[in-house]
C-alpha cells in the first residue's frame, strides 16, 4: 500500500492544527471574558505555548530528516531555533 503522507508530515501538520485551534479557543475566551486583565493571563498562556509548539515540530521534523542529513546539520537547525527562541524572548 502506497503511503500518502510521511508520519513526521502528519506530526508536524496535527501540533499546527492543535496550536491553530488554541489560538482560536484562546480569541473565544478572551471575547467571552471582556475584560483586559483576564485577557493578558490567556495571551500570556499562548506566549508559553508558542515556543513548545515550536520546538515540537522541530524536532518531529528533524527526527523525519535524521536518515538524509548529517548530524552537523541538525545541530545547525538546532542552534537557529534557539537563536529564535533567545530572539523573541522578553526581558
């Protein structure tokens, strides 16, 4: 049987829907609560959960690549999601 899609692909696809639909959950509840305190607590919770997602799919990726690139190479990637990661966090 011929295989539709790679399972790294299909990792990676359902953490972005998973994140998507957080995002989406997190508008209804910042809407439903309408108020600006309780709003910045979720904002703040997709701000935590950003960079997991983000690192989650990475390393899916990476370990759907492992067979095809050099280990150098990952580290590489590795070390431009941490520059990411070191980039947008806040002080």
């Amino acid at each position: 049987m011929v295989q539709l899609f790679e399972k790294a692909i299909i990792g990676m696809a359902l953490l972005r829907f998973f994140s998507g639909s957080l995002e989406i959950f997190a508008a209804v509840l910042i809407l439903k609560f309408n108020d600006v305190e309780k709003a910045l607590i979720v904002n703040s919770t997709l701000a935590f959960v950003g960079p997991l997602i983000l690192i989650a799919t990475t390393a899916i990726g990476l370990l759907g690549l492992s067979d095809r690139i050099s280990f150098q190479k990952m580290i590489w990637i590795l070390c431009g999601v941490a520059c990411i990661l070191y980039g947008v966090k806040t002080e």
